[in-house]
C-alpha cells in the first residue's frame, strides 16, 4: 500500500468537514486520505486511527472482497452515483457492530490522479421504515402490487405471489404485464400510461372490468385499486389487487335467480337510483339495462306522478320493510315507447354494501285489470238481463192471468146456457176449452212462481222447517187422505231462509212423491241431518223411479216424462225446487232406481 496522498487544501478539508454526511476521501487504492467528524461518529473510530487505512476496514469482512473488486471497477470509470441508487451496503462500527448504509460517490480529480469522494448515511432508519413498509405489504389482505412509472413490478407482497402464481424473484423487475392476458396486454399499457400523468387515488370496482392471468396461463377476474407512491425514484404506484371469481359466480347466480323470476323487478338505492333489473323488467319496460341501471327510477313512471313517488320513496327508506303485493300500492308503470299501463308493486329492503336497497317487484295488470273489467261488465249485463227476463216472465204470466180467467169463466156461462142444447161432440169441445185454459193456467202460475223465486221481496228469517212442513201437509191432505198415503217424518231444522220458497220446495217435492207412485197407500219419507256448514235434506217415495238418462234433464223448465194424461203437470215443479235450493246456497240432485222409487237430496246452507 502506497503512502497516502494528503490533501492539503485548507478549503477542501473545510468543505469535507462541513458536510451533513459521514465523509471520506479515498484514493484508487482505497487508501483512506480524509475524514470528517461525522465519519469519526458514525463509524466510532478517532480519525487518525483510519487514516492511511484500508477503507474495507469499515465493511464487514464478508463483503470486503467483492468490495475491492467494485471499488476497481469504479476507478477504471468514476462517475458521480447518488445516494439510494439501489446499492445496499453494510457498515462496520469499529466495535464490530454492522449497520446498513448508503453511500454516494463522487470522483476528484487531482494532480495525483482520480480520488473519491464516498458520502454514507447510516440506513438504519430507512431500513427500519422499509421493514414496516414490507411488514404493512404483507399484511394486507389483498393482493399488492408496487409498480414504477414504466410499469417494472418493483414490490409484490405473498398474496400476490400466491394469487399468480409465480416467485417473487420471477415478479420483481418485470413489466406488470405479465399478470395480465395477453389481449389485454396493450389496452393496459395505455391506461398505465394515462394513469402516472395524473396519478391519483382510485377505489376497487370503479366500473374497471379487469382479468388477471396466472403463471399457468389460466385467467380469472379481478378488481384493482390503485394509488400513487412518491419515492426518491419518482411516482410510482400500488396497485391491490382481488380475486373476484367467487364474488362473480355468486353475481351470476343471483342474476340467474333474477331473471329467472316470473315478474320484473327493480332495484334500486336509497337516491332513488336504479342498481340492477332483471330480463322480465327490461321486456316490461322496453329499455335494455343499460338505460336503465343509474337512472333514476322514476323514469319508469309517467311525469305527473313523478314528485309523489319521490316522497313516497324517501319515506319507504326512512322505514323500510317488506310491503307485499296488492296492498293498495296500485301504480302506473311508464315504458320506452310511451305507453302507460297499470302495475302492482311489492317492496322488500335489502342491504346492500353500504347501503339500503329496496326490490321492487312489478307485475303488470293491466291485462288483469282488463279482465277484471270485463267480467265485472258480463256480470252486470248478466244480472240485467235476468233481472228483465224475469220481469217479462212476470209480467207476461201475470197479464195472462185475466184473458185466461175470462176463458174459462166464458166456456162455463157457455155450457150452462147451452145445457141440453149442444151435441155430445159440442159438449166435448167445450171440455177440451176449458181443460186446455185450466192447463194454461197451471202454466202461467208455476211461470210466475218460478220468476218470483228470490226476487227483491223475499226476506230471509229463521224457518223452522217443521212448521212448514205442517203446512205443506195441510195443503195436501185432501189427497192425502183420497190415496190413503203415509208420511214418514224426521225432525227437521230451524234454519235461515226465505219461508215461501221452502214451503214451495217441500211442497213441489212431496206432491211430486205421491203422484209419481200409483196405486193405494202411497209411501214418502222425509228427513234431514246436518253436515259440514248445510243441511242434507231427503225426500223419498216408492214410486215408478226416473232413467239415468233423464236425471239432470227433469229440473229444466217444461221438462216432462209423462203425457198429461198419464200424469198430470207442467213441468217447471222441479225447476222451480232447483232455482229455490241455488237461492239458498245449496244443491239439489237425486237418485233412484227405476221402478222402485226415487230419493231427491238437497242441500241448504245452515247459517
Ligand atoms: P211436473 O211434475 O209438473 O210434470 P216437475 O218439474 O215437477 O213437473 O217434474 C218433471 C218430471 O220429472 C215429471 O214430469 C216426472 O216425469 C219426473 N218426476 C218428478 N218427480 C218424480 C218422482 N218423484 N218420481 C218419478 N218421476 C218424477
């Protein structure tokens, strides 16, 4: 080692001694030719016990040969290298103790050639905050990714590691773009680019659909918020990165879920904004979601019930719940094209991220409504034309009443006056006349009975059955007592009904029972038990019985088996029993067994 070289320059030696750093001047042998006192502390070494040394003394021994090799390299080329330039070194206190620091060079040229100037920073500190630095990189949940300005990957964390796939030592240095498919690769650099001429904060999901790629080629979604880090080396950025498969799967389901529902439905934010439409509401309104997700609701609304729907939507979400369909929530629902139509809506609240959401669900009614209408006005008209028809019948039958009186009463003063005078085949004339007008009046009054039957003026009141059944007997028992006939009873209730009309259907049915079983001592049972909400009543005879074919034709009016000469009647008794029985909630049928009787059932209701 040669004789060190003493710098002599008194302001030299001033300017070392003055710098902020630890300073040493060396020469192309490493031969140590100045120290500052920040030096001297730093290294914890007097001055003159380095001077002339070797300036390995202050590196660790490990290190020291490679040093001198660098320390070669440098005066075979010295340039002025900055501080903090990627060179990490280690220092020596003279108690052995190592410390990590940082150096900048500067070359000096002299008389007697190249020396160096090297200012060291002790790195412990910057060590320290990049330990925590790292520490705070690991530990955050996502994936980081700290890019420079040219996009070189310059810090990844674990997670990132493990996301892509790769070592960190393959990551580090390498262009951002190799996370990225490939397709995506040029669209990337552009947005880099545009993002580190104004970097700034920018959150996850901020509308970027992204993709990452693994090592092995596969590619999954991925959602990335960005913000810039300042370093000594310029702007650089972090970018967190998440793994958003799962998420997108249980989004896709939820779609599936949503679209797969029978009605429209609308989501939307407490602002009133819509977040989400399912394929139903698209079709319903005629806009495709696009147009739809952002706006604002009411768009789906005609204007003059814009601002109402505005309150009545705060309010929903100053109390949100779930408010079922058909609750009096009956809107007008406005589509693309223009057209009005009625809906229904339920509300449900959801929470969303942050946020209260609220589903609204949309049926479109107006076809129900059409519907509904429709039938509202066949049941009108329905109900007129009874209401008429049967005026008619009344009137028709009650106007007939008195022309046919006079017929009748007029064949009679006839015969009287003609008695003895008219042939046997005038006289015979003269009957059918007058059976023929009494026939038309057994028409005309089971008409009017049959068109009185619950009319306006019948009125409902406790009935006890018995009592009209008394009565009913009463009335038949002249022929009663002619065909020697025998009524069988059972208790019968006391229930809520029109008086006349069960009279009439008792009446009608027992009548019926003595005069469809010839011969002596006509046989008819009556009786009644009480099942789920009605009375079961039955009215059995022993006579000739009805055909299969001709059970439900019977109760039609006019309808008749038998030649009135063979039995005599109109054909409207069981019509009229069929009409009263529907007036009272019930149903009437029967059945029998040709040749041995029938048994009519029918039924009231008991309230
Ligand atoms: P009408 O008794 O005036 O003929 P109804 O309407 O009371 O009219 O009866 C219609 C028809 O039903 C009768 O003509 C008869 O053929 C048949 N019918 C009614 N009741 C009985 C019965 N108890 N047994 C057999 N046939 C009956």
């Amino acid at each position: 080692m040669s004789r060190p070289y003493i710098v002599d320059t008194r302001w030299y030696r001033d300017l070392v001694e003055s710098a902020p750093d630890a300073t040493i001047l060396i020469d192309a042998e490493g031969c140590i030719l100045l120290v500052n006192a920040q030096a001297e502390r730093l290294f914890g070494y007097a001055r003159e016990e380095l001077l002339g040394t070797e300036v390995e003394t202050l590196i660790p021994e490990r290190f020291r040969g490679a040093h001198r090799i660098h320390r070669d390299g440098y005066f075979s080329e010295p340039k002025v290298r900055a501080m903090g330039t990627g060179i990490e070194l280690w220092g020596r206190r003279k108690d052995g103790s190592e410390f990590p620091i940082e150096i900048s060079l500067s070359p000096l040229r002299t008389e007697a050639g190249v020396l160096t100037t090297a200012s060291i920073r002790d790195g412990s500190e910057r060590q320290r905050a990049n330990d925590k630095f790292r520490a705070l990189l690991e530990s955050a949940p996502d994936a980081m990714v700290i890019i420079d300005d040219r996009g070189i990957m310059r810090l990844v964390n674990a997670q990132a590691k493990r996301m892509f796939g790769y070592q960190r030592g393959s990551m580090i240095g390498r262009p951002v773009e190799m996370l990225i498919p490939e397709r995506l690769r040029e669209q990337h650099k552009r947005h880099r680019g545009t993002y580190f001429e104004a970097p700034k904060v920018r959150g996850m999901g901020a509308g970027l659909q992204l993709w990452g790629r693994r090592k092995d080629g596969t590619e999954f979604p991925i959602e990335i918020s960005l913000s810039p880090l300042v370093t000594e080396d310029g702007v650089w950025a972090t970018a967190a990165v998440r793994d958003i498969t799962q998420r997108r799967k249980a989004e896709q389901r939820f779609r599936a879920l949503l679209d797969n529902a029978p009605d429209a439905m609308v989501m939307i934010g407490r602002g009133g904004q819509i977040v989400m439409v399912n394929a139903q509401a698209e079709r319903l309104f005629g806009y495709p979601r696009d147009a739809l997700v952002g706006q604002l609701v009411e768009m789906l609304i005609p204007e003059r019930l814009r601002s109402r729907h505005r309150e009545h939507r705060q309010s929903y979400f100053n109390d949100p719940r779930v408010r079922p369909m058909g609750v009096g929530l009956e809107l007008s629902g406005l589509r693309a094209s223009g057209e009005e139509f009625a809906i229904e809506i339920s509300l449900a609240p959801m929470s969303g991220d942050d946020e209260i959401l609220a589903t609204a669900t949309v049926r479109d009614i107006s076809e129900r409504q059409a519907v509904e209408r429709k039938l509202a006005r066949y049941a009108e008209d329905l109900a007129r034309s009874n209401r008429d028809l049967e005026q008619f019948a009344y009137v028709a039958s009650h106007d007939l009443q008195a022309p046919l009186r006079n017929v009748v009463g007029f064949s009679q003063l006839l015969r009287k006056r003609m008695t003895g005078k008219l042939e046997a085949t005038e006289q015979e004339f003269l009957d059918f006349i007058e059976s023929s007008a009494r026939h038309m009046q057994a028409l005309v009054n089971g008409l009017l009975a049959y068109s009185r039957v619950g009319g306006a003026d019948v009125a409902f009141s406790d009935v006890d059955c018995e009592r009209v059944l008394d009565g009913v007997l009463d009335q038949l028992h002249t022929v009663i007592a002619e065909r020697g006939a025998q009524i069988e009873r059972g208790p019968l209730p006391t229930l809520r009904a029109a008086e006349r009309e069960i009279h009439q259907l008792l009446q009608n049915l027992i009548g019926n029972g003595l005069k469809f079983q010839p011969g002596s001592g006509p046989h008819v049972a009556i009786d009644a038990t009480r099942e789920d909400g009605f009375w079961h009543f039955r009215v059995r005879d022993r006579g000739i019985g009805i055909s299969e074919e001709h059970r439900e034709k019977i109760f039609q009016i006019f309808q008749r088996l038998h030649a009135s000469d063979e039995y005599e009647g109109t054909g409207i008794g069981l019509a009229i029993c069929q009409k009263i029985v529907q007036h009272h909630g019930g149903k009437i049928w029967l059945e029998s067994v040709p040749g041995q009787g029938s048994v009519f059932h029918f039924t009231l209701a008991a309230e």
